[in-house]
C-alpha cells in the first residue's frame, strides 16, 4: 500500500467517526437549547400562576428548573426528567438529571414541572454538587412574614430551599416528589 492510499485509508476510516462527533455535538447544543426552552416556558408559567414568585427567583441565591415524566402501575412506580441549576450570582447554569421511584397503590401518568429556589449560596451549591436526594411529602407552604408572600404557593423543603411544583393544571396543592435523585448531568455539563 503506496502513502497515498495508506492516506485515503485513514480518511474513510476516520471520517464517519468525525461525523458522530460534529452529530453528536449538535445533538448536545439542541440537547441544551431544548432544557433551556423547558426552564424559560416553566418560570413564565409560574409568574403567570404565581406572580409574586417572580420576585422570590429573583432574589434568591439561585433557582433549579426541573420537568418530570413518571408512570405508576399497582405498587411500583418511577420517573426522570432534567433541568437546569442556575447560580444566580456568577450566571453559572449547570445541566442535572433526576430519577425518581414510588411505591403504593395507584396507576396513572403524571407531567409536571418543579422549580427550586435557593435563598443561601451553600444550599444551591450543595444541591448542584453534591446531588440531593429528597424523600419527603409535605403538602402545605410555609407562610412567615415577608417571604409568606413571596413564596405562597411554594413549599419549604428545609430551612432556605423552596419548591413550586406546576402541573397542567396550574400550581400543585400537594408536592409528590418521593424518593428523588438529584445529580449533575454528565453529557450536557
């Protein structure tokens, strides 16, 4: 084999390879466009279900957008999504994903949309870095003072950390978020 069919050789060998990649790179720029549609669509629902939570965002320390599928069939059930972590302060946006397990009777399919809020830069950034998990059910907000009406419809998760979740419907009542994991998005970061 001569040098320049050695040549053509590696190029027909290599190119297909270039291709996925060019592909596969465009595929993660709409990837990320796509979740940053997600976020911008699910925050303007939320100021139109919830206008003071306008001010609640904009204030905090940093907020996560998140839109959930899950399916429960008998006694099992489970779900995933993606979202968007975003710093407020540096303007830093980190892409996550989150799973999600159930167990109880019920059947059905759910959509919704969560959005999280970060009073204190520690607590966005444990969230973003260290992954989370959330185990709990609550189904009231809490309203104290000042942040009551900022955060009416949201609830407290802990200590500084705030959640909305939307469904079709408008804001949930209720928040069923059980047995959820957090945790940074590998392909898209």
């Amino acid at each position: 084999m001569n040098r320049r069919q050695s040549l053509s050789a590696v190029i027909a060998c290599t190119a297909p390879l270039s291709l996925v990649s060019v592909a596969r790179a465009a595929s993660k720029e709409e990837e990320r466009a796509d979740v940053k549609k997600m976020v911008q669509e699910t925050l303007s629902k939320l100021y139109a279900v919830q206008p003071l939570a306008r001010k609640a965002v904009e204030s905090s320390a940093g907020y996560a957008v998140f839109s959930n599928f899950g399916m429960k069939i008998f006694v099992a059930g489970g779900g995933s999504g993606e979202g968007l972590a975003v710093d407020r302060k540096t303007k830093a946006e980190t892409f996550m994903k989150m799973v999600e397990v159930q167990t109880g009777l019920g059947f059905g399919v759910k959509k919704f949309r969560l959005v999280w809020v970060f009073e204190q830069q520690k607590l966005l950034s444990g969230f973003v870095n260290s992954g989370w998990e959330f185990a709990a059910q609550a189904t009231a907000a809490a309203k104290t003072g000042d942040k009551g009406k900022a955060f009416a419809g949201a609830v407290s998760v802990q200590p500084g950390i705030w959640l909305y979740q939307l469904t079709e419907d408008g804001l949930a009542a209720e928040l069923t978020v059980k047995g959820t994991k957090y945790y940074k998005d590998k392909d898209l970061n």
